[in-house]
C-alpha cells in the first residue's frame, strides 16, 4: 500500500463502490475518480492530512483567521491602546519574523504567523499604530514597539525581538 493511501475494492454499485482505505475506513466514492487518481484516500483528515494546505505558505489574510480562532473576534475586546470597542487585530510588530504577502490586495502589509504577535485595537488605534511603524525604517521594529510588546506579553513564555 502506498503512503498516499491505498483504496481496496469493496462492493460495487452502478458509477459508486465501497472502498477500505488502508487507514482502515470504509467510504463509498466514485469509482471513475479513484480510477483516475482524482481520488487517492478516504479523506479523513485525522488520518490523511489534506494536500492542498500549505502550511508554510501562510497569506496575510489566512494569519489574520488564525487570530479570531485563537483569541475570539476582535470585537469582543477592548481597544488595548485607548480602551474603546476594539474592531481589528493589529501586529504588534515585535519580531523578526515578519511576513508579507508578494501580490494581492495585502502585498506588502507586514504579519506574523503567531497570534501572540496580535492586540484587539479600534480602527484609529489601528491606523496610528501601523504609520508609527511606517516611520521607522526598514524592518526595525521601535523601541515604543517592543516596549509594548514586552509589557502586553509580560510573563509569557515568548522573547521580545
């Protein structure tokens, strides 16, 4: 058996048949597919991790969904720096590792893969904080940046950049 995941016929039906992936279950698929090669496992997920994620291909906008599920809608937080209803994750820009997309409406705009590298801010916050970064050059992160960085992060098990 392949590590892609062998399928074994099982019982047929007309165009669809019941094959035994070599994980062990049982799906009924379409038989022309698996012919093919379209269809190599049961994809179970828990058993065959699906091909087409790229997990060290990560776009600005797939590390910004990465956030709300780790920490929640942004929305449900208050504005870290002026207290105010927060509406977006901002990056905090205190690490090195910093990404940025090369097309796309995001191109350009800095992220982080860690969602520790994210505060909940309102829209003007948000805004103030990103030109403040703008005007240091390159890729240094500020010492107002990582100043902040440290005291949000006081205690976790992260090093500041």
């Amino acid at each position: 058996m392949s590590p892609s995941g062998a399928l074994t016929l099982v019982t047929r039906n007309g165009e669809r048949a019941v094959f035994k992936c070599e994980c062990g279950n049982l799906r009924e698929l379409d038989i022309n597919n698996v012919r093919k090669g379209v269809t190599k496992n049961c994809a179970d997920r828990a058993s065959h991790p699906d091909p087409r994620v790229k997990t060290e291909d990560v776009a600005y906008s797939t590390a910004h969904h990465k956030v709300a599920e780790a920490k929640g809608p942004a929305s449900d937080h208050s504005c870290f720096r002026c207290g105010e209803q927060a509406e977006q994750w901002a990056f905090l820009h205190g690490t090195h590792d910093v990404k940025a997309d090369e097309t796309g409406r995001e191109a350009g705009s800095p992220f982080s893969v860690d969602p520790k590298q994210y505060a909940p801010m309102c829209r003007l916050c948000h805004v103030r904080w990103d030109k403040a970064k703008q005007r240091v050059a390159g890729n240094a992160v500020s010492l107002v940046h990582i100043g902040l960085w440290a005291v949000l992060f006081e205690g976790d098990d992260v090093e500041a950049a």
